[in-house]
C-alpha cells in the first residue's frame, strides 16, 4: 500500500540522519589543526575552483619529491561530514606519504551551504550522474589540476571516508575514464539511496546488493566491522558491484593479519586471470566510524593500525588508465 504521509518520512528521516551527524560532531568535532612541517619545495595550499555546477575550496598539496618522471600522479581525497581539508589531511596522513612516491593530493571541501554538516549529498539523485552537481564539480576541478600541473592524466584516483568514501564510489562509477581507481572508506556503493529516508535506512541496514558498474574501476574498500553509523554490510555490497562488473575475475582470497599493537583484520583479494588485483576489501576487526591507523590531530580517526593510508596509496601506484581520460 502506497504510504499516505511521505512528508513524516522525509521529516522522521531528516531527524534521524541529522541527529546521528550532531551526536558524531559532538565527539569528534575538527580539531585546531596546527599546520604541518613541511618539506623543502613543497606546498599545501588554499584554493578555489569554479566550474558549471559550482564553486568549492580545495588544498592542494604539491609533492617537493618530482618523481621518476615529468609527470606525477593526483589523489583526490574526500572527507567526511562536519570534517574540514586540513582536519581531513590532518587525520589521515596522506600527505606525507605522497610526499615519498611523488602524489599530488587535492583536498575539495564541502561547505555548510551545500550540506549543513558538510556531507558530500551522495544519496540525491542529482549529485549521483554524470555532468551534474557534485560529481560534475569535482570532476571539473579534477580536469583543472590536470591542465595546470605536471599531472600524468592516466594516474588520477579518488578516495574518501563515509559521505566522502560515498561519493567517490559515484565518482568512479559515472567517469571510469577519468579515475584510474577509487578507495572507499566506511561509505556505501553507488546507488544506494535516492533520498533522505534511503540514506539512512542503507546506513543502519546496508544497501541492498548493487548494480554492477558500467565499467570496472579498481575498488580499495576498507570498513570497521563494528562502524555503528554505515553498516559493514556496504562494504560487501560495494566489492560484490565491482567483482559483478568485470566478469572472468577469480573467488576472492582471504589473508588475516594483525597490526602491531593495533586490530586484527581480513583481507579479501579478487584478482583477473593475470593476477592483477582489481578489488582489495579490508574488514577491520573492532573497529568503528573511523579512519584506521589515522593521527589523532584530525577527527574520526582510529590510531591503532593498521595504516590503511599507506596500503590504499600501494593499491593506487599500481592502477592507470588504458585510455586517455575524457
């Protein structure tokens, strides 16, 4: 029976998600971040970019290191609701570890105009396709980096962590020719939610299986197996689109490990005929909503290892595009 009151729906959902983002800022709000040394020649700055669907600061961070080449490769990094840039480059330290391979890294920043806590919308429909809304914007600033620095346009990655990691799933999803892999940290899959009530019912329940991808995109997925804001059970559904999308890859195989005085967890490795990895699952054992083997100056980090940063970077240094990005 078609449910008579929509409006409760959309009101008790609004209520629910909001609620569960306010009780989050209250633990972990940004932290001052204090800025970072950094090295010789290298620069992490404040910018803007502007393009047809809107206008959003970003830090980028330019490598001091030149790499083995003229041209270095990009990481976009999106993060997570009532999160900033800094906090975000802050708790994950991504920076320094791009700074030993050579990385570009920008840092786009959602603000409370578009989001009043700063989420990335990755459950509206029009910031779920390409050539529109979010996905466009950060596309654009994307294409921006790549004409104005020395970038190597068949080593572009995305990643992110919750609303961030969600939005880098629709990312590699609607431009597979531009994003030579995704990581995808404590977010859900593309699709899975077209609205608010959507949300936060794939949040709590996980998303229900999703429709493999137009074209298979390398995937590093890692989640908490007792992350209490997006359900573990999204992490499955996001590896089972990927593995669904390039037919021919072999069963997964499992490693356990344990970080040293830090959490045990399992990896889940699904690999093509030739034994390249094109899907990489971690599921962090204790963990929760939060970024693992992160540093405590940023917010929503869990220190214990393992540094799953540093794993996700290997994972992206071993993925480029066959094309020439759109």
């Amino acid at each position: 029976m078609p449910n008579r009151f929509p409006h409760r729906l959309v009101q008790a959902a609004r209520v629910g998600l909001g609620a569960t983002l306010r009780r989050l800022a209250r633990r972990f709000s940004p932290p001052s971040v204090p800025p970072a040394p950094l090295p010789e020649r290298a620069s992490f700055a404040t910018r803007s970019h502007s393009g047809p669907t809107g206008t959003r600061a970003y830090a980028l961070y330019t490598p001091a290191n030149r790499g083995d080449g003229p041209l270095r490769p990009l990481l976009v990094m999106l993060h997570g609701c009532t999160q900033t840039a800094d906090d975000f480059a802050a708790g994950t330290g991504m920076n320094a570890l791009a700074e030993a391979h050579g990385v570009f890294v920008a840092y786009p920043e959602q603000p409370a105009s578009a989001n009043p806590q700063k989420c990335w919308n990755w459950f509206r429909p029009e910031d779920q396709a390409r050539d529109q809304g979010e996905p466009a914007l950060i596309a654009d600033l994307t294409r921006a980096l790549l004409r104005d620095h020395p970038i190597d346009p068949s080593r572009v990655w995305v990643a992110g962590l919750s609303a961030g990691g969600s939005a880098a799933a629709i990312l590699g999803a609607v431009y597979p020719d531009l994003y030579a892999a995704v990581g995808v940290h404590s977010g859900l899959p593309a699709g899975a939610a077209h609205d608010l009530p959507s949300a936060l019912l794939a949040m709590r329940q996980g998303a229900e299986a999703a429709a493999p991808l137009r074209r298979a995109v390398p995937t590093f997925i890692v989640h908490g197996d007792q992350d209490r804001v997006v359900n573990p059970r999204n992490a499955e559904a996001l590896a089972s689109a990927v593995v669904a999308s390039a037919p021919g890859l072999n069963g997964a195989t499992e490693k356990d490990g344990q970080a040293p005085d830090g959490h045990a967890y399992r990896r889940a490795l699904f690999a093509d005929s030739n034994g390249r990895i094109l899907c990489e699952r971690w599921m962090i054992h204790g963990a929760g909503h939060a970024w693992i083997g992160g540093h405590p100056a940023g917010s929503y980090t869990d220190p214990q290892g393992p540094n799953v940063a540093k794993d996700m970077l290997r994972f992206f240094l071993a993925q480029r595009l066959t094309a020439t990005p759109a």
